[in-house]
C-alpha cells in the first residue's frame, strides 16, 4: 500500500543499512548441528528465556564468534515467528565499515529493524522524519534513544544482538556512547543483550564488573569442526570426495591440529579445493600441523589493516606495542612493556607521567591478550606472533636496534643510577619501582649483539651508546649486579649475599657475557690506555701499532686486563663458560686468558660449564686446554660435579675427554662414590659401565658399598651388589659392609648382604 511504501521510504531514510542479507550469508555457511553445543547450555538458555539480562561472549580471532552470533540470531528469529510481540534487532560489526557505526547509525539500524517489525510505526517515527527532512539535518543520537524506547514499548520483550564489539570503532567514543544508550534501554524496557568480541578488558569490565552481565566464552568445539570439515567436502576434488579413507584422515588431522579456530580451517579448506593429488592433500594436511602461518596470513592482513586505519599516533603505538612483543627476548609484563614504550630516545631523564595509559589489546585490534595470573602481555596465538614479526620488520627494519637502544638508554638514566643501592632490601625496593630494570640489564646485550649492524667493522650509532655506557662505572655496576642475580644462565647462586664484597662486574664482564667482540675490542683499548698512562707514558703511539680488528694488549698489561675479577673471583672468560659464548671464549683465550684462572670456591670456567651442562662449551675448553682433573676447593674435578648431580650425559662427554674415573678428592672420593651419595642409581651403572671401578676405596679404606650401607639405603647397596660390589671389601678398621650393617643395626641390609654368599666376617672378636 501507499502508506507501507511511505513507512518504508522513511526507515530507508534512516539507514540504508541491511544486515539481513549478511545473517542469511552467515547461516548459509552453517553445518547441520554446530553451535548447537551452545544454545544448550545453561548461560544461553537463561537468557534467552529471560528479561532485561545480559550476555557477553568473548573469544579468540578464529573461534565462530560471528557464527555463534548468526546461530543466536536465527534461534531468536525463531521463536519471533511464534510469538508476534517479541521483537529483534542485530547488528554485524565490522571495522571496515567505521563510516556506518557511528553511534546514530547504530541506533538508527535498531529503530529500523524494529519498526519494521510493527504494524504501523509510531507517529513521532514520521514527526522525526518530516522535521529533518525539512531542515535537512539527520537525527541526534538522543532523539534516536528516546524513539527506540517509544517502539520497544510495543513488544513483550526484545532481544538485541550484537556481533564483533571489538570492531565498532571508539576513537570518537561511538562504541561507549552507544552502549550506554542500549543499557538505558535495558534498565527502562527490559531489553535482552547478546554481544560478542575478542577478549578485550576494557569492554569485559563494562559488562561483567558494572553491568552484572552473564560470560560465556566462545571456544570452538571438535564436533563442530567436523561437522564443518564433512559439510565442506562437497567442494573437494573428486579425488577426495570418492574416498572415505582420504575424507576421514582429512577431518581426524584437520579438526585435531587447528586447536579450534574455524577461521583457519576454513583457510585450510579453502586451500585444499586446489590439490591435484592425494599427495598435495597430506602434505597441505602435515603442513597445517607443523606451521598454520601462512593460512593465517589474510586474517592477520585484515587485522594489520584494522591497525592501519587507526590514527597515526595510535598506528604507531600499536606497531611498537607488536614490535616489543615479537622482539623481546622473554615474554614481557604488561607493565614492563609501559615502561618500554614510554623510554624516549637521547638523554631525556625518565617521568613516570610519560607513562603510556592506553588499553593495549584495544589499539592492536584484539590479536594482543594478557594473562591474569601472570600479567603476561602476548599476541592471541603463535602464528599471529610470526605473521607480525614479519610484517612489522618492514615498517621498523632494526627491531633489536630499537630495543637495544631503548634498553641501553633505560639503564643510563640518571636517577637509576643516584638511586641504586647493592644492599637486598634496598635493592628489591628500587628493581620493583624500576620494572624495566631487569629485562634491560639481562637482554640489552643480546639485542645489540642481534641487531643488525653485526657485519659492520666500524661500531654502529646502537653500539656506540652501549659503549658509552660500559666506560661508566657506576651504570655498569648496578646493570652487572642484576645480570648476576637475574641473568638466564646463573653466574652464581650465592650472588645476593655477597653484594658488600669491595668488587664489581666490569665492562668486560659484560660484554664478554654478551659477545660483544667490537666493543670488548674498545674495552681492550681502555683497559691499555689506563695502564700505559700508569707507566707514565702515552698511550696513543702505543695503541697506534696494536692490530685493530682485535686489540692485543702487551705482555706488561695483560694478565690485569684478562683476569680482572668480580666480587665472586670470576674473570671475564668464566661468564663467557656460564653463558656459552664459545666465540667470545676463543677470543679471550687467544689474547691470553687462562683457562685454569679460578675463582674464590677455586672454580676454573671448565667446572662452570659442567655445573650448567653446557656440552659444546666444556668440549671448547678442554680442545683450547682447560685441565679436566683440576680441583675446586673441596677436591672436586669436573667429572665428581656431574657424578654428584647425576648428569648422565655430561659424565659421558667428560670421559669420552678423558676425565678420569678414578680421580679423587682429599678425602678419597672418587666419582662413583659421589654417585652414590647422591643416590644417583642410573649414574653409578653408568660409571661402572665406563669403567669406574665400584670398589674404589676412599681414604679410611671404605667403598661406596660401605657408605651404602651406614647410610641404611638398602635400594642402593642392591644396586651396588647386583654391578659386583664385594661385600668381603675391608676398611682401614678391617670392617667389611657386612660388619657395618651388623654393628648399626640394619637386619635387612644384613640380610641382604648375607643371602650375596659370603659370611659373615668381623674385625671384632665380641661379634658372633
């Protein structure tokens, strides 16, 4: 009729705006059961049977938000049609479509959707129309509210449903502007609200803390991912449909190795309708476990894309945000990366209201999460973390540059530097109000040392600052005493209590930790410099004939230079055994280092790299001459180190050296015997079966079978017996093990021993 046509034209004058269509294109898609999960359970069916209540989906990029959401709508579609005074309104986000999601265009899809559910429309709906129409102005977000109430007035009650929150844009606030006026609603009309969105704190807060809004997390499920895949095989090759053994390995391999994101399994479906060959299909199959990055890439294109159409200054930020992510050498705080994003470049002191405030995961379009319990800050799924490491290379070209010279200017900040303090209490205090602290003295040579600028001769302006920061004490000793708590590879375990011994790490300390071969090179030059102008004599014509590619200082200086220590007696050439740096170790070995320089436990770096199993590196020292039999303070050679400890493998690398099994300590010892009181089972047959002999005496003539047995552990002397340990062995007392156990005691270690064969024999004329 006329009057149809004329309601029509007014709410087309609203909105053109139709996500009809799309909700039939979404459903299209659906297979035959999937989602079902969901409209089952006790969240959905509550609110769907409900009033005036809330319910918020989250989920991960790839889950089947938006299908889940297209499943909800056709449900709600479906009781409408038996029940004429329910009303529904649903809105698809998409941050492609910014222009139409302005909170008047939101509210206009909402009236125009449920006016034309209506009968006749309200007569303020032509009001509205005709006093714009005149003026040629469009309605204010208010007028829109209040018109909406009016039509929602005439249903007994409405659902709204919102797909992709996320994606609604916010930097004009439409997405906050319009979700207060949908809870007014709610608060006047008892209006039901579904929506969904990744996992954005900001929005969760809003309706789990100040809505009071049921949760229920999207999470694809394995049924529903082989419905999916069986449902997309009618647009597989021939190949594929007429054979079930090919379809059922497709469904089983695809549908257990996606870890339940439909987007990549349609990518991955997609890709097979390409396949010429059975071949094709297990490899794209065996390609999709092993490395789903490239299926993932038009996702994150349109991710990238979502960032891009932010303003530039939040461009930036999220870029930097990805950047610190993809590049850190740990996963990182979410307050660690604030502090990151918020160091500025030159010597600009440090302000904590530089602090960046900004929501992270809502500038990186949702692909950014952050773990409750751990505060950790990372991207939603590996491949997401590989797709951007890449991308984001080609807008910064020099990530570890960028880190690097964020983490080196960190640690020179002035007031860091006024306010450390080596005392633990003090110290603690101050690494908790510096966050940034330990990741930069712990990382910040790595990032040098992976930056781009490696192949250069010359030092880059990135190593040039590091330099600079070496050749001042004082930054070098606050960064040196967090490297040697917190470093990766501990330099020492009793560290912190030893913070007021009158040593310090030193600049080569850590640039031999880190393998900054230039800038030890500059650091060689300093050290020379200081000692000639000692001398009383100049430098400069003495460092003009020195090799420059590796500065070699001269006989006169170099054991000082080489063997400077820290407050643990450790020299340069031991940090670089604790962190396996055999080009640094070569290096400092060629210019005279020794290998046999111990520390205040008399630890040469050969122990070291035993005590943290560091294979290459002990077969480096031991090639470059490092002594396998040299002693610590307690007698203990590398190979007792890793008996004690049970190091299977390190034991056999050091014998296959030439350790010897025999060595022992000051009191006898030897490795066998230390296996044995580390109660090491696996270690002892292997030492036996190298060679070691299981009768070895120690100083008061006992074996470890003695040991075994005044220790009262009867698994270990039946351990010790079944490798051939002789029960018959006599101390210096002239005890055997059997003795022993008779005279402490230990029925069933006698027991044990005597049912071995042999008697009883005793030193001891009052034993019978």
């Amino acid at each position: 009729t006329a009057h149809r046509k004329e309601v029509e034209g007014i709410l087309e004058w609203l909105t053109p705006i139709n996500y009809g269509p799309l909700q039939s294109d979404i459903i299209r898609l659906r297979q035959p059961g999937t989602g079902q999960w969901f409209l089952d359970t006790d969240e959905y069916r509550i609110w769907a049977s409900g009033n005036g209540r809330t319910l918020y989906c989250p989920g991960i990029p790839g889950a089947g938000k938006t299908m889940i959401a297209s499943i909800v709508v056709d449900d709600i579609l479906r009781i409408c049609r038996d029940d004429p005074t329910l009303g529904i309104a649903f809105i698809f986000c998409n941050f492609q479509r910014n222009e139409q999601q302005t909170t008047e265009m939101l509210l206009c899809s909402l009236l125009k959707q449920l006016a034309s559910l209506l009968p006749t429309p309200p007569k303020q709906l032509d009001e509205l129309y005709q006093t714009h129409r005149k003026l040629g102005t469009r309605p204010s977000a208010l007028e829109l509210s209040e018109l909406v109430q009016i039509v929602l007035g005439a249903f007994s009650r409405t659902f709204v449903i919102v797909d992709a929150l996320d994606e609604c844009q916010n930097s004009d606030l439409s997405r906050d502007r319009f979700l207060d006026a949908i809870f007014n609603m709610q608060a006047s009309t008892g209006v039901n609200i579904f929506l969904t969105s990744r996992a954005i704190p900001e929005i969760e807060k809003v309706f789990c803390e100040e809505r009071g809004a049921f949760k229920l997390e999207i999470v694809a499920q394995q049924d529903d991912l082989q419905k999916y895949i069986l449902g997309r095989i009618s647009e597989m090759p021939q190949f594929i449909r007429g054979e079930p053994a090919l379809r059922d390995e497709l469904v089983m391999e695809i549908s257990s190795s996606l870890k339940g994101m439909f987007l990549l399994t349609k990518l991955q479906l997609d890709s097979l309708k390409e396949t010429i060959s059975i071949r094709d299909v297990r490899s794209s199959i065996i390609c999709t476990s092993t490395s789903e990055l490239g299926l993932y890439n038009s996702a994150y294109e349109v991710a990238l894309q979502r960032i891009e159409n932010q303003s530039p200054q939040m461009s930036d930020l999220a870029k930097r945000v990805i950047l610190w992510i993809t590049h850190s050498l740990r996963q990182l705080s979410e307050t660690e990366l604030r502090y990151a994003l918020s160091v500025r470049p030159g010597s600009l002191p440090f302000d904590k209201d530089d602090l960046v405030q900004i929501d992270f995961i809502s500038i990186c379009a949702g692909l950014v999460v952050v773990d409750v319990n751990s505060s950790v800050i990372r991207l939603v799924h590996f491949t997401a973390h590989e797709f951007f490491k890449r991308v984001v290379a080609s807008h910064f070209s020099q990530g570890h540059n960028i880190l690097a010279d964020a983490c080196i200017t960190y640690l020179s900040y002035k007031e860091l530097e006024d306010e450390f303090s080596p005392d633990n209490a003090s110290y603690q205090r101050w690494l908790q109000s510096n966050p940034l602290y330990k990741y930069a003295a712990t990382e910040w040579g790595f990032h040098v040392l992976l930056s781009e600028n490696q192949t250069l001769k010359t030092l880059s302006p990135t190593e040039e600052k590091a330099l600079r920061f070496l050749r001042n004490q004082n930054l070098v000793e606050s960064a040196g005493h967090t490297l040697m708590i917190h470093a990766p590879y501990s330099i020492s375990d009793d560290y912190a209590q030893l913070t007021n011994a009158p040593e310090r790490p030193s600049a080569l300390h850590l640039a031999a930790y880190f393998v900054l071969e230039k800038l030890l090179s500059e650091l060689f030059k300093d050290y020379a410099a200081q000692e000639i102008n000692a001398d009383g004599k100049t430098g400069i014509s003495r460092l003009a004939n020195m090799d420059q590619d590796v500065i070699k200082p001269g006989l006169v200086y170099r054991s000082q230079i080489l063997e400077v220590t820290d407050q643990l007696g450790q020299t340069p050439l031991c940090w670089a055994s604790l962190a396996r740096r055999e080009g640094t170790m070569r290096l400092l070995v060629a210019l005279g280092a020794s290998l046999e320089t111990i520390d205040k436990r008399s630890r040469t770096p050969l122990m070291y790299a035993t005590l943290g199993q560091g294979h290459d590196t002990i077969r480096l020292l031991v090639e470059l001459g490092a002594s396998l039999e040299a002693v610590d303070e307690f007698g203990f050679t590398p190979l007792m180190h890793a008996a004690f400890g049970g190091m299977y493998d390190t034991i056999r690398l050091l014998v296959e050296l030439g350790a010897s099994l025999e060595a022992a300590d000051k009191i006898g010892f030897t490795p066998l015997i230390y296996a044995a009181f580390g109660r090491k089972h696996d270690t002892i047959r292997l030492l036996v079966e190298l060679g070691a002999s299981i009768d070895a005496p120690d100083a008061g003539g006992r074996t470890a079978l003695h040991h075994a047995v005044l220790a009262g552990l009867e698994v270990l002397v039946q351990l010790l017996v079944d490798q051939g340990a002789s029960v018959d062995a006599n101390d210096k007392d002239g005890n055997t093990p059997i003795d022993l156990a008779v005279k402490t005691d230990k029925e069933a270690i006698v027991q044990l021993l005597t049912s071995s064969g042999p008697s009883v024999k005793t030193g001891d004329d009052n034993l019978k």
